[in-house]
C-alpha cells in the first residue's frame, strides 16, 4: 500500500477522486515469460467511487512512445480516503528467433565490443521490431524487451506502464528494474524514444547521474554522441545510454527525464542498477 501525503488524507471533497500516481505501479516477474501488474488506486474524495474499468497500457522502455493496450481490470468501488490495489498478469512478447533483422542486430552485437560500433543499429532496430511485432505477439502481451531482441533476456520486464481510469490517463511509469552493470566498466543500455519529428531533451538524476552518462543517437547508417543532451528526432530512434559506474559501485538509480519540446512534456525512464542482479545486464564497452 503506498504512503500517502497528508494532503490526500484530510481532503473536504464531497465526490469520489481517484489517483494513481507512477510510484504506485508496479510490475515484476513471476514466471518465465510472465509478468505480474499491480496498481494501487486511492480515492481522495469525501464520497464512494463507482465500480468502473481501469485500463492498462504498455509500451518498450522509453519515453513518448506509442502504447499497446493491455485487457482492462475491473475496478470495485473504494470507500472515502481508502486505497484499493488491483492486480493482473500478462505474458512477455517472444522475439521471432527466425526473424532475419533479429538475427542480424544479434550478431552484430556479440561481434561488436560496444553497442555504439554495431553498424546500422537505427536500421536493423527498427526492422526487428517491426517483424517481431507483427508476427509473435500473443493477445494483450507486453511489447518487446529490447534487451531480450538483443540476446539479453533479463528475469525483469524493463518497459512502460499507463494507468487509464475512465477517459483519463491517471498515471505512467517506465523503468527498468534490478539491471545488472559491471563496476569500473562502460555500460550501455538501449533505449526507445520517440514516435514522431520533434526536438527532444533530456536530464539525468539520481545516482548514478555521478557516472558520466552519455547519449548516442542512431540513425540509419551511423551512431554519433549527443551535443548538449539534445537531439531532433524522425521518429522512433534507438537511444544508446552509456554509464561508467566507479570500481566499487554496487547499486545506483538514474531517472531520464525526457521533454518533447513542441508539446512541452516531460516523460521519465527509471532505472535501477544492481552490480549483483541476476541476469546478463547492461552491454559493456
């Protein structure tokens, strides 16, 4: 159950107010290809809320992305100033191990020492997951991990979640958690970013923002470094996030915050690094 600000307890609103806000969705894995979705959804009004649908929506890791919708949860009434979990599970999209892109990116990734000397990434990322989607992707499944397309299947489902209640989104959130990294090592994670032309920007906190975060852009015969943490976007580009973690580094978290300039909003992408972690982790440089 989360812990809520004082605000939220003493309100004087006479009808029912939901919220979810992005620290109450959690999502982690159960069984191999599975994954459990569990949301906490508190009314901060003064009156009881009515039995209604709660959608869910997913997307790859990444910010401003297109989202895939999920099967929608039935959400009971919940009593003034309560809280009422709800939970699912949802299988993980498998990657087409016959699909040529796949087989490609994945090679060329164990021939290259650093994910940003893999000729063609843009290309060939966007050809595997165009193939993967539309060929194996069970009803109401999570979209592809990119770590998994790339031979680096991780126990955790690193991806976005929205929470949609009614006609409204109520809250998101995408991270990648317990993401195993080598200390004293470059390590680089591939990221998804967004689904139309704009001019992005991006601000790292936490930290791991002490590890000399980098960013390198993708297109469709090159990788270059990213000027100033800024970069105009044709569409949806694979991101290279690059990390040197200090030799006696054993945890750290690091939120992206991504804005779109034209719209003016801001998506964050957490994630959460665990030198013990089980799994294959981060690609190291």
């Amino acid at each position: 159950m989360p812990i809520l600000p004082p605000t939220l307890g003493h309100t004087q609103r006479s009808s029912a107010e939901l919220r979810v806000e992005s620290a109450w969705i959690e999502f982690f894995g159960v069984a191999p290809g599975r994954v459990r979705i569990e949301v906490a959804v508190h009314n901060r009004g003064g009156a009881p809320s009515k039995p209604q649908l709660l959608n869910l929506d997913a997307a790859p890791i990444g910010a401003h992305l297109s989202w895939q919708h999920l099967s929608p949860l039935r959400l009971p009434a919940i009593l003034p100033r309560r809280t009422l979990t709800v939970a699912t599970e949802v299988f993980r999209a498998q990657p087409s191990h016959r699909s040529l892109p796949v087989q490609i990116l994945r090679g060329a990734a164990d021939r290259a020492s650093r994910l940003d000397r893999i000729p063609n990434l843009g290309r060939l990322w966007n050809r595997a997951c165009n193939e993967t989607v539309t060929t194996e992707l069970w009803a109401c499944s999570l979209p592809l991990d990119p770590f998994e397309l790339l031979g680096r299947k991780s126990p955790q489902w690193a991806g976005g979640i929205r929470v949609c209640i009614g006609s409204e989104t109520t809250s998101s959130c995408c991270r990648a958690q317990a993401l195993r990294f080598a200390p004293g090592k470059t390590n680089m994670v591939l990221l998804s970013v967004g689904k139309e032309p704009d001019e992005y920007a991006f601000e790292f906190k936490g930290k791991a923002a002490q590890w000399n975060p980098s960013l390198l852009v993708t297109s469709e015969d090159s990788t270059t470094k990213m000027h100033r943490q800024k970069a105009t976007l044709l569409g949806t580009t694979a991101i290279v996030l690059t990390l040197d973690p200090p030799d006696d580094a054993q945890k750290g978290d690091l939120q992206v915050h991504v804005q779109r300039k034209s719209l003016r909003t801001t998506e964050t992408i957490e994630l959460d690094l665990d030198a013990t972690a089980p799994g294959p982790g981060c690609f190291l440089g």
